[in-house]
C-alpha cells in the first residue's frame, strides 16, 4: 500500500455528524477523569487531584483511527505512525487546532472489565499516569478498535489510543463525562451510572441526580470531593431495549448541569436471565 493510500484509509476526516463514542470509549473517559479527581481510588493517595477534561470530537477521530491503524498493521508500530505523524501531527490532520498533545496506548478486549484493567495499567505506568494526571492538558479522547484478525504478534483483538491535549480558552465542563456499566446484561445484574461533576469555585451539588426513562434517581458521591469527584447510582432494571438516561446536577447560586446538554443515552440494553433447567435423574 503506497503512503498516498494509507494516509486516506487510516485517517478520515470529519463529515457530516460527529463522532459518536462507543460505550468502552466513553467508560474509560469517565474513568480517567476519575483518578483526575481522585487519585488515591486507584492506588496514588500523594498525587494532587486536578481539574477533568473536556472531551473532542476531532481528537476521537484521531485516536480511533489511530487504533485501527495499528491493528490493521498487526501493533507493527506505536506513537509514531507508517508515515512518520506523533500525535499532535494527527490531531492537527483531525482538524484539531493544536498540536501539543500527549497519547496513551494498549492493546486489550472489549467491555467494563478490560477499561477498568487498562485504566489501572496506566495509572500503574509512571509515563502514562503522567499524561493522566498532567494539570495543564485540558482536551482529550479515547478511541477504540476491534479486529478479529489477531495473530501470535497481536493477540488482544482491541487497541486503545488516549490522546490529551491543551488549547488555550478551554472552559473546564462541569459534567465532563458520564456512563452506564454494564452496557448490555440481564435483568438480575446490578448497572452502575457514573458521572464526573466539576464546579470550579467549590460549589456542593444541592440536586445530583441521573434521570432514567423519565424517572430521577439520586447519585452519591463515590470517589473525591463534593466539587470535583463522581457521582454513582447502582439499581437492578427490568428487561428491556429502551433504557435511556441523562444526567442533572443543581449547584451554587441556583445554576444547572446536564450530561449529555440535549437527549440522551440509549443504554443500557438488559435481556432476559437465561436459567438451565434442573434435570433430576
């Protein structure tokens, strides 16, 4: 494949609607601004916890392309791409307006679990818990890519690529980031909607709440502080394809958040619990 074609297959411009995140690209966001705020829940008590970031369209384009490309190149490269882009280089070729950017990467699986097991391995790494935990970068994205093509050199059959930037003028959200896990399961499991909330002038949330099917369920502060910490709600749900929810805080002199700013999130999708009958001989 000539460097002409590659460059067009392995980063496609921006068109049309924005990216939508896939449920582990949106876990894992939650989960980095998470140690953000609280570092000690995973492991580093003395690091001082630092504002979330705003995530980007562009840099999600960036980072899953990324992915992808290395697995279809079987993880032959990292950071450095086949034709020579870091990763301010691609974030640029994105459409993002700046190029000083950082960049996490692991090959892992699907689902709740690997997002929770990749996000301790970074925080457990030295260099990448630094790009996790850097004050001044204030844009990220987390892109995700599957492939069934693994081989002896590339066993995981997903790639995950973090990238974190800085731009100047960025107002920190108040709601960063939220998300629902698991994503699919059935009727008796326990689903767990977690929120990032951030007020910058130390503002306690008066109303925290996660509205499911039209119905608000109060959330409680799980990890960090009042003003910069996560919210959770933990519930069992009948079976049904047609959850949704969205995400409303109440704060300071009377001012209002809402995760995501308009609709809201189809998921989770809950099946019914599969018994194997009891055969007596």
């Amino acid at each position: 494949m000539d460097r002409k074609t590659w460059r067009k297959r392995a980063l496609p411009k921006r068109e049309g609607r924005a990216l939508q995140t896939n449920p582990d690209e949106q876990y894992f966001m939650v989960l980095i601004n998470e140690a953000r705020a609280a570092p000690e829940a995973f492991g580093y008590p003395e690091l001082e916890p630092v504002p979330p970031l705003a995530y980007h369209a562009n840099l999600a384009y960036s980072a899953r392309a990324h992915s992808q490309s290395i697995l279809n190149a079987q993880a032959q490269f990292g950071h450095i791409d086949l034709v020579n882009r870091g990763p301010g280089d691609r974030a640029v070729e994105s459409g993002y307006p700046e190029r000083l950017c950082s960049e996490n990467l692991i090959l892992t699986t699907t689902g709740p679990d690997a997002m929770r097991q990749a996000h301790q391995a970074f925080m457990d790494s030295p260099g990448h818990r630094a790009s996790i935990m850097e004050r001044g970068f204030n844009e990220f994205a987390v892109g995700h890519a599957t492939t069934k093509e693994t081989s002896p050199g590339m066993p995981w059959p997903g790639q995950i690529t973090q990238v974190f930037c800085v731009r100047e003028g960025v107002e920190r959200p108040v709601i960063p980031t939220g998300a629902v896990i698991p994503y699919t399961g059935g009727a008796s499991d326990v689903y767990t909607y977690i929120v990032n909330f951030y007020a910058n002038d130390g503002s306690v949330p008066t109303r925290a709440e996660v509205v499911i099917n039209g119905v608000a369920h109060p959330l409680t502060l799980s990890t960090g502080k009042p003003w910069l910490g996560a919210y959770r709600f933990t519930t069992r749900l009948p079976e049904s394809d047609a959850y949704d929810y969205y995400f409303w805080f109440e704060y300071g002199d009377g001012r209002t958040a809402r995760w995501p700013e308009t609709g809201s999130i189809d998921l989770p999708k809950v099946t019914p619990n599969t018994y194997l009958p009891l055969i007596v001989r």
